[in-house]
C-alpha cells in the first residue's frame, strides 16, 4: 500500500499542460471587437481581422477599424484576402467589397449586380479568389473588374457546400455529401465514405506543399486524397460545429475545432486547447503570416503563436509557481531542482515524474552531481543530500566540512568530489576529505560559487575574488590585472575548442591560451552585467543566461536573444541545461521552467522594409506627396512600421535627422518618432529597425519634408489671393469688352434691319395680315435684345464695383506688407545681437556624455576664431545658420540672459 501512494506521487507530474507561446490581441490592446470570423494579410504587411460586427487591421502597434471608412462594412465579415494589392472583404448581408490602398472602398454589389449579396465562403487561391454564396452559387474573382459565375452548368448534388480549393483542371468542393473532385467538365470523384464505411460530411478543405487535397469532416476526422485514393490520416468521432483548416509552410496540418486545435507533424499529434493557453476553445479561423506566426482565431480574440519551440512549465507540482534553482543532466534525464522537490524529465516522450522535497529557505539547491547511475549529490544551503532511487538524505560528507552553505560541486579523476562552500573548498576521495583549500593558503577568497573540471581533468574555481586554476596544491591566480572582465565570479564552463567561459557580476569573458577576450552582453538594447550561467550549445553557440533573459552568441560574431516578451516564463534566468539527443535547452527561471526546441527556433526568414505609415502636427494630417509644413503647427508625429509580427515588442527602431543630428534617438515599445519644435528648413529623416533588438537590418528607410515659416506661409497665402484677384479683375475686363463688342453688333443689326422694314413698308403700304403679323414679332425681338442689352450693362456695373473693391483691398494689403518690413527694419540691432552675435560670457558648456564632447569642441573652436559671431561661424562650419543655433540651443551652450 506504500509503494502504490509513493507511485501515485511520483506520476503527477503527466498530468500538468506545457503552456505554449501566445501573443493575445483583444480588447485590452486595442481590438475591440474580439469574436474573430477570419484573418489575413495585405502586400505591404497589415493584418487585417474580420469580426461577427467589423473589419480591422493591425501594423505591429495599432489596430484601425476599417468599419470606419466604410459603414457596410460595420458587418458581419465572412472572408478576407488579398488580390492584386487589393484587400477583398466578403460580407454575410452586404455583398462583395474592396479596399484600395488609399483607403478606398468600392462595393462591388453595385459594379456586378448579379454577385449575391449573402456569402458564406471566400477562399484565397494563388491568382484569384474564390466564392461560394449562402445560396450555394460559386464565383471567381481574378480582379475587381473580372467577377464571374462558375460551375453554372456542372451537374453537382442538390446539398450544401461549404469550402472549395482549385487543382488541375478543375476544383475541389467540401460539401455535405462528401468531397467532390470536379475536374474536367465534369464530377470526376466523389468520396462520400469511408473504409470502415462510415459517412463523410466534408466541412474544410485544402491542398499541401505536394498539391495533395486535405480534408476535414463534421465528426473531426482528417483524410488525404493520394492519387485518387482516401488515406485516413486521424480518426475522430466528435460532433464538430466549427472547422478551419491550415496547411503551413512546412507542410503540417493544423486542424482547428471546437475545442481547440490538432496539429499533425508527420506522424505527430500535438493537441493545443484551452488549457493550453488558448484565450478560447473554440477555434474559427487559423493564418500563418509571411513569417510563419500562426494566427489562430476565437471567440475570445486572437492568439499568435510565435513558436512551437517555446514550451512553458509554470507549476511542476500542483497548485504553485515553481522557482527553478539547478537544472542536472543525467544520462537521458533532465532533472530539475525547484522549492517543492525534483522534477524529473524524460526527454524521449517529454513526460515528467515528480519527487516531492522542501527545497525552499534554508535548503535551496545552488548545484548538483551525479554519483553514479543511481545516486546524486546535492548543495544546498543547508548542507549536502544525497538522491538515492525515491530517497532524499543527508549526505555523511557533512560531519568533515566546517560550513553548511554549500555553493558548488564537481567531479574529477580518480572520483574525487569537490565541494565548494562560503568557507572555501573541500577535496574528497572514497568519502574521506583528502584536501581543503581557503584564503588562509592559496586562495584569493573563500566563496567558491563554482568549479569546472575540463576534459583535460584541469580545475578551475570561480571564486569572489577572481578566477584560480588548482593544479598540484598550486594556485594560480587570475583577476582584472590579468585581463579578466570582474573578479566576482559566478560561473564557470567549457566548449567544445577548450575555451573557459567565465560569468562575472560585471559582464562574461571567455580564456584559451593564456589570454581573455571580454564582453558585456546587449539585450534590448540594454547593457546586462549579471552573468548567472553560461553553457555551449550545438553549431559553436554559447547561451548565457542573466537576470534579464537569454543572450547567445554563435560563431563568436552572431548576436541573438530570448527574453519574456518571447515566450520565457521570466527575464530572470537562474540556470541552463542542454540536451543534445532531444535537441532541446531546459531553462531554469524565478516562475517555472520553459523548454526550447532548437529544431522550431526560428531564424528570420524575411527581408523587412521600413514604411512610413503616418505623418501628422498638432494641427492636420497629410499625404507622403506633399510634406511641406509651416513651424507654427507644433509637434510633428511620424510612424513607422516595418510589419514583423515575430515580437512587435521587441523590436527597436532608431532615427535621425541627417541635416543636425550626428547620433541616433532611439524607439522601443513604439512605433512613432516626435519632434517637438524644428527650425524652418529642409530635412531628411534617416530610420533603422532591429528586429531581435541587437542586429540592426541592412535597409534603412529616408523620408524627405519640409518645414516653412510662418512669415513665408503669410506671404504665400496673401500672395496666392492677390494672384487670384488680379486674374480675376482681367476676366471681367474681358468679358465687359466682349459685351460692348456684341452690343455694337446688335445696334448695328437692328438699324439695318429698320432700314430694310421702312423700304418695305414704303413699296407696300397695304400689309396683308401676315405681314402685320411678322412686324409685330420683329418689335418683339428688338424688345428682347434691349432687355439683354440692359441686364449685360448691370453685370458690367457689379464686375466694375467688385474690380474697384479688389483695388482697395490689394491697396490695404500693400499698405499692410510695408508697414510689418518698417516693423522688421526698426528692430535691427535687437535681431543682430541675438542672431548673430553672442558674448562670450552667455557661452555655458554642459557635457551630458562623451558622444555631444566633440561637437561641442568643433562649436566653440569656430565660434573664437569668428569673434562669437554665429552666422559667421555657421558659414565657417559650413552648417545652415538657423541650424547652428538650434543645435546651440539644443546643446545647452546658450544660457538665457
């Protein structure tokens, strides 16, 4: 009965979910509308997210609800994709729409009148689109001005259908009736069973990296269409409401559901649901992005899956937080040392068994050792233990050492123990103490924090006063004097050319014939002194591990990172492990244990480029076509994305102006570059981005404006009007001189036209009716021409008032333009003395840091030899004067007077 309670202790660990590396995105940041119908990504690399009630896109910062520019599309959103650098949103009420570029947005329910304004599937092919309508039609899109009906004349079952992919020849259609294979003009296969004769209700479909066609069913089920034959690749017998399928870029399936997500690799199922750090368990719709980050849609917002290597353990035992003290390899198995006991890993199967000890307080693990196959050695700091099969003791060790904080331990020839303690360190040999060493003989302290046999069976201790190597009761010490980085050393290893790698509190170094190389490690940008543990690792990379994340180095010239913001459980990395057979690093934290499968550690596959996505004052917005602003709009706001969707945290962005500015501003957290107040000028702003925040991308960005005075802009304005007006003014001029032309050629007519009525009237006294009749009409039409005459006269007049009024006003604003160059000519020598010349006493020199050092120099040399004149040392400097005194400004070299 023992036995079984020891054995039900020791299994509990089988039970606990790894939690994978999400990214959420939900109404806490910014997408306010949080059940997800369908994702997708446009050409330029937005996200964009279709809701149950909108549209929205997302640039790694923002989320823009695309609804607003359009109020159809405040909807329900059933498909997303885009085509010919256009996005295309299918509705389920309101039809077919398209979103341009430059935000425009065109329904084509108006453009086609025959495509259904209800629809249930849209689906992203290479080079065009395809639909399918709540009335079960099918529609192709190759452009927004090729939208046509197809399969009108296919002889298909009277069902329903509810996806569609094309292959060779023809399509395949996921319908409740089975898959139906139409290819040449006709319906070539349809499975509709399965082997075991059960009936297939076909609910998602698509086709690998080979063009084979997967497909899901109503129970969960998966199958495989492979030369024309059904392969079962899972077997399932739920009952299923919500289907996706995704297909990704290393041709595994990932199947989503009501209850989560299956993805198959090869042969392996992995199963990822709520408990799993899943924000919902239902699943409606999965993406993966140029980058390869799985997007994965619910009812509960979104979750990105960054990595599948990333695999988090925050309670080893149940119901707590496990803090991580040593982590112990062993033959193939992981051992993991936490304030509740061991938690021991089988990296074959990746299950673990738990081991039940309080490790906490007094007894925390610094280290640990194996024996032999079937006993450990443990430090604490309570003394020694010893793991024997499911016993933990303390260890006979203890009566011959003088301290109880045991701090390191190794083992070397001849099965010597070394055992590291605040009181210096104790040499055993067959359970017996053969040696001790303290500072009181050889050593330069006696806090001995770690100890390293090499391959070469050389000892070396990590000590707080520097690096010793213990050979034949000699020490040799090395410390800052001799090249070493700090001389409180923390850890201590070696890789596979023999090099000692030294962790310091101050920074890491690495020694190897007689000489250190030093380095201080950069982790979002940020400078990391605390080394806590270095280990090498496969393809010549060292991981260190500090209090705020994983810094690796590969090949000595490669610079990467790993911190929470990734995926890790904390910043706050307490040991490492690596293990070579399963290809994965076991990293110890103050909040649990992550796992990282090197295989899935992605490497950045995609070459980025910086956009500019807004340009913005306190005042107005504009377009990149037309940045010429005045210096009276107050702050200007420029954003810039690069569209990485690895860890939009971490990336940092660093910018400046290449007329003024010798050193970079940097960006991190955020994505918008200000300026408060710039001097009229001309400007280029220079930008870069690091994804991983250490290597900066090659390609950097340059955007070009403009900003004007406000005198200038006053001027330009003013000016534009009188322009105006004067063409104005010689408009009328020429219409008053057109109407004085016809009016002459009317007078003319109508005394002609009299002259011949008299002679008429003359020869025939006795006029017939008619003729009475067309006189009578003649006087009518001279009666018109007058009245046209009169109200031309009256247009004059006004166009001759309004010509005089202009006059005034160009008169006024003349008046006004001589009165403000009075103004300026009266104050002179108050504009001189605080322009261009400046006493020498008004000079202050504030050195905030060593970069601002040397341009102070150049300033002040070039502003003695020009008696402090600025405009004259601007013009020696060869720098626009108004930007010499900006940066005097800027510099603090100017004080107040």
């Amino acid at each position: 009965m023992k036995n079984l309670l020891i054995n039900l202790l020791l299994i509990t660990g089988n039970l606990f979910a790894q939690i994978y590396n999400f990214h959420y995105y939900n109404s806490s940041n910014g997408l306010t509308s949080t059940s997800i119908t369908s994702l997708s990504q446009d050409n330029q690399g937005y996200i964009w997210i279709g809701t149950t009630s909108s549209v929205f896109r997302y640039d790694g910062y923002n989320f823009e609800e695309v609804g607003l520019w359009h109020n159809e599309l405040r909807t329900e959103i059933i498909g997303l994709g885009e085509l010919k650098n256009q996005m295309w949103i299918a509705t389920s009420t309101k039809g077919l729409f398209i979103v341009k570029s430059n935000k425009e947005v065109i329904n084509l329910n108006n453009r086609f009148a025959y495509l259904p304004k209800k629809i249930k599937v849209l689906k992203k092919d290479t080079d065009k689109l395809l639909l399918i309508s709540q009335n079960n039609e099918f529609y192709v899109a190759y452009n927004d001005s090729a939208v046509t009906k197809i399969l009108v004349d296919a002889l298909l079952p009277q069902t329903n259908f509810n996806d569609i992919v094309s292959i060779d020849n023809g399509y395949a259609i996921a319908s409740d009736e089975g898959l139906i294979i139409f290819q040449y003009n006709r319906v070539k296969y349809k499975f509709n069973q399965s082997k075991s004769g059960k009936t297939l209700q076909v609910k998602a479909v698509a086709l690998d990296k080979n063009r084979n066609i997967i497909f899901l069913t109503s129970n969960g089920s998966i199958y495989k269409i492979e030369n024309y034959n059904l392969v079962e690749i899972y077997n399932s017998n739920n009952n299923y409401s919500k289907f996706s399928i995704l297909i990704d870029q290393n041709n595994f399936i990932w199947a989503g559901f009501d209850d989560g997500i299956l993805r198959i690799e090869n042969k392996k199922e992995n199963f990822i649901g709520y408990a799993n750090g899943l924000p919902h368990q239902v699943v409606t719709c999965l993406f993966e992005d140029r980058e390869g980050n799985i997007w994965i849609g619910t009812l509960n917002g979104i979750a990105k899956l960054n990595s599948l290597a990333i695999k988090n353990y925050p309670s080893l035992f149940p119901k707590v937080t496990s803090s991580i003290y040593k982590i112990l390899k062993s033959g193939k198995e992981i051992s993991v040392f936490s304030d509740e006991g061991v938690s021991v890993f089988n990296t074959l199967n990746s299950t673990y068994i738990n081991y039940p000890f309080n490790f906490s307080n007094h007894n925390n693990v610094n280290d640990a050792i194996e024996l032999n196959g079937n006993s450990k050695l443990i430090a604490t700091n309570n003394g020694l233990y010893i793991w024997q099969g499911n016993k933990i003791n303390l260890s006979p060790l203890n009566s011959q050492i003088v301290s109880k904080k045991i701090l390191s331990l190794a083992k070397g020839s001849g099965n010597k123990i070394y055992v590291g303690t605040d009181s210096g360190l104790f040499i055993f040999q067959a359970n017996k103490l053969i040696d001790y060493l303290s500072v009181d003989n050889i050593l330069p302290s006696n806090e001995i924090n770690s100890i390293l046999v090499t391959r070469s069976e050389e000892v070396w201790l990590g000590t707080e006063g520097g690096l010793v190597k213990y050979a034949d009761e000699n020490a040799l010490v090395l410390r800052t004097g001799n090249g070493l980085i700090n001389n409180y050393v923390t850890s201590l290893s070696e890789d596979s050319d023999g090099r000692i790698w030294i962790g310091t509190k101050k920074g890491l170094s690495s020694f190897k014939n007689g000489r250190f190389n030093n380095f201080i490690p950069k982790i979002l940008g940020n400078n990391v002194d605390e080394i806590n543990d270095v280990i090498p690792v496969k393809e010549n990379q060292i991981w260190i591990a500090t209090t705020r994340g994983i810094f690796i180095i590969k090949n000595g010239v490669e610079y990467s990172s790993l911190t929470a913001s990734d995926g890790l459980l904390s910043d706050f990395i307490t040991d490492l492990e690596y293990e070579p057979q399963s290809d994965v690093v076991f990293v110890g934290t103050n909040s649990g244990l992550t796992t990282i499968e090197l295989k899935y550690l992605k490497k950045n596959p995609f070459s980025y480029k910086i956009f500019f996505t807004k340009f913005s004052t306190d005042k107005r917005s504009y377009n990149f076509d037309q940045l010429k602003i005045s210096e009276d709009e107050g702050s200007i706001r420029i954003n810039v994305s690069i569209f990485s969707f690895f860890d939009e945290k971490k990336i940092i962005y660093r910018y400046r102006i290449k007329e003024f500015e010798d050193n970079w501003n940097y960006l991190t957290g955020s994505n918008e570059i200000i300026y408060k107040t710039l001097p009229s000028g001309k400007y280029t702003l220079i930008v870069q981005a690091s994804v991983d925040g250490i290597n900066w991308l090659k390609n950097s960005a340059e955007l070009k404006f403009e900003v004007q005075s406000g005198f200038l802009k006053y001027f330009l304005f003013y000016g534009s009007i009188l322009i105006g007006l004067i063409f104005i003014a010689s408009l009328i001029v020429f219409v008053r001189n057109f109407i004085k032309s016809r009016k002459i050629k009317v007078k003319e007519s109508e005394t002609i036209t009299g002259i011949n009525l008299l002679s008429e009237l003359q020869d025939d006294a006795q006029s017939t009716p008619k003729q009475n009749y067309d006189l009578q009409e003649l006087e009518e039409i001279k009666r018109r021409l007058e009245d046209k005459v009169e109200t031309l006269k009256n247009i004059v007049l006004e166009k001759e008032q309004m010509i005089e009024t202009l006059k005034n006003e160009n008169v006024r604003l003349k008046r006004q333009i001589e009165e403000l160059e009075l103004s300026l000519k009266s104050k002179p020598d108050v504009i001189e003395e605080e322009t261009e010349f400046v006493e020498k006493s008004r000079i202050e020199i504030i050195v905030k840091n060593s970069e601002e050092a040397e341009e102070i120099k150049r300033y002040i040399e070039a502003l003695e030899k020009c008696n402090w004149s600025i405009r004259a040392a601007a013009k020696l400097l060869n720098i626009p004067h108004s930007t010499f005194h900006y940066r005097l400004k800027k510099l603090n070299l100017l004080k107040n007077k």
